[in-house]
C-alpha cells in the first residue's frame, strides 16, 4: 500500500523550526493523500517528497509510516453490483473542523508575519500579483486593501484564498474587493466567513442578502456565530425587506419561527394576503399563538381566528392574553 502521511494532531507546527516548503507541504496533508497524489499537488519529484516527507517525521510533525499489513486470504469474488455515489464531503465544513486546516492557517500566518510583513507596501503590492503557493495564501493576511486587491488580481487566486481573505481581513475597502467577485461571494464558505467579520460592510452584506429569503436573514440576524454588528445589518435587512415581500413569504417566516420574528418586526404590518393565509390554519402551538398574541400588530381577523382556536380555548392565559390585545374588540 503506498504511505499516506499523517499530521501529528498534538503537535503544535508554530513551534517547530520549519522552513516555508516543509510548512507548505505540512499543509496539505491530511492522511488521505498518497505519495503520487502529493507529487501532483506540490510540483514536487517524488524522491524530494520523500526526503522532506523524512525530514517532517524527524522534527515529529508527521506519523512515521507504518508497516505493510500481513497478507490476508483471498475471498471469492462477490456478486457485482451496482456502485452508489455518496455526495462528496462538506468542503466548508472540513476548512472550519480539519486539525490539518488550522495547521495550514497557523503557517501561512507566520509565513506572513515573519517574512512578508517586513517589505515596504509598494513591494508587497507587486509580489502578491504574482505569488505562489505558499506565498500566496500568506499574502491573504495581509492587513493592507492594496495588497488584498492584489492577491485577487493574481491569476491562480481560488476560492480557498477568498475564504482566508473573508475570515482574517479587516478592511472594508478590502472586504469590498473580495465581494466584486460574484465567483467568489457564491461560494459557501465565503459568505459564512464574512458573517463572521466584525469588519463586513453594510453595503456589502445587502448585496449579498437582499435577496435572500426571509427565513435565511432571520438566521443570520439571530445567529450566535456572528457579532452584534452583522446581526444589527440583518435586524435592519430583515425589516426593510419584510415590507416588500409577498405574502406568502412572510406567513412562512412567522411559522417556521413560531412567531420569534415578530420581536424584530415591531412596528410593522402584515398586509391582507399574510393575514388571509394564516386565517386557513389550524393553530397548536402554544408559543405561536402567544407571539402573536404578544405582537401588537396582530390583525383583528387573526386575533379572532386565533380565539376560535381548541388550544386557546382550552387554555385560560392564553384566551386573557388575545383578549387584552389592541386589535380584539
């Protein structure tokens, strides 16, 4: 079987004497990739591979390679059938989750700091243009937009780059440059990366949310993943969307929240045909009907639909609850 090399997961890389090309090759390993496979991706000769591969396991960044297992039996062949495809693994979540990831992160942020940082911001500019692997994804933190604009001048710039760029830049005018690229700001991981920067321009997140549904800026507006300054953006995009929405969009947001949304949408209506669509239903949650209850907005036909409801009925609170409500009589 060929070696699959493996990252020691307990080993700090940051504290080990490596050069660029071994943080560089450290990186990309994961245990699933092979000798040959790992020649392709580098650009290395296989023989050099090996050597630095050695060297690796020598500094006690890598497992060393483990001894061939025993010949086993030989099975009689099975029947043949017919292979099923499983969807390829989260691509995101294995950037966010990976030991190795935050390995290549680690690396290419010393790179920067310890080798980049130092050059005037002219020479930086013009190097980042052209740069390379490792050199290239160490130029995605950089704190400069000018270089930024650089990185993502650079031809072989990809959307791993884009992912470091949303996460660690702190600029807006270099955040603004990232969200030019529509190839970039579709894919996944960019846009949960930027959700979590405190830096995201507001302008830059309606571009990218405006036309988002209802439900999904609901998520972004109360997600713990993102500071209170992006959520602040969503409250807003939300409301103002919330009014230029159809009907049948905003009774989906109220239901799917159990009604949670309506704490965010104070002051706001609801037009007939929302109203109209949660007339039709049979209502059993509790919680639901006490948001709306809650909310001062209710339409007078949904307070009296509401009233009209078993789970009311049965219910004391809630029946004194839509019978204080503004819009009851």
């Amino acid at each position: 079987m060929t070696w699959r090399p493996v990252p020691r997961a307990e080993v700090d890389a940051r504290s080990l004497p490596l050069d660029s090309k071994q943080g560089y090759l450290l990186s990309r390993l994961d245990g699933t990739l092979d000798i040959p496979t790992l020649a392709a991706l580098t650009g290395l000769e296989q023989d050099q591979l090996t050597g630095m591969l050695g060297e690796l396991v020598a500094l006690g960044a890598v497992l060393p390679e483990a001894p061939a297992p025993a010949p086993r039996p030989v099975a009689p062949p099975p029947v043949p059938v017919v292979p099923v495809l499983e969807s390829a693994p989260d691509e995101e979540a294995e950037e966010v989750e990976s030991p190795a990831s935050a390995a290549r992160t680690a690396t290419h942020r010393q790179l920067f700091e310890h080798q980049l940082h130092p050059k005037p911001v002219d020479e930086r500019v013009a190097l980042a243009r052209a740069a390379v692997e490792p050199e290239l994804s160490a130029w995605c933190f950089d704190p400069t937009a000018e270089v930024i604009r650089s990185v993502l001048e650079n031809p072989q710039v990809g959307p791993v780059h884009a992912r470091l760029i949303a996460a660690h830049h702190r600029t807006a005018a270099g955040l603004e440059a990232l969200g030019g690229r529509a190839g970039f700001t579709n894919d996944t991981g960019v846009r949960r990366a930027l959700l979590q920067n405190p830096l995201l321009p507001a302008g830059l997140y309606r571009r990218l949310w405006s036309a988002r549904r209802l439900a999904e800026q609901y998520l972004v507006a109360t997600s713990r993943d993102a500071p209170e300054q992006v959520r602040a953006m969503a409250r807003d995009l939300l409301r103002a969307s919330f009014t230029q929405r159809t009907g049948e969009e905003k009774a989906e947001l109220i239901l799917t929240t159990e009604g949670r949304c309506l704490a965010s949408l104070v002051g706001l209506t609801l037009d007939g045909h929302a109203t109209a669509l949660l007339c039709r239903r049979t209502y059993v949650s509790t919680l639901l009907i006490q948001n709306l209850g809650r909310w001062s907005a209710t339409p007078p036909q949904l307070i009296a639909h509401l009233r009209r409801q078993d789970a009311v009925k049965r219910n004391a609170p809630l029946r004194q609850l839509l019978e204080r409500h503004p819009n009851a009589g």
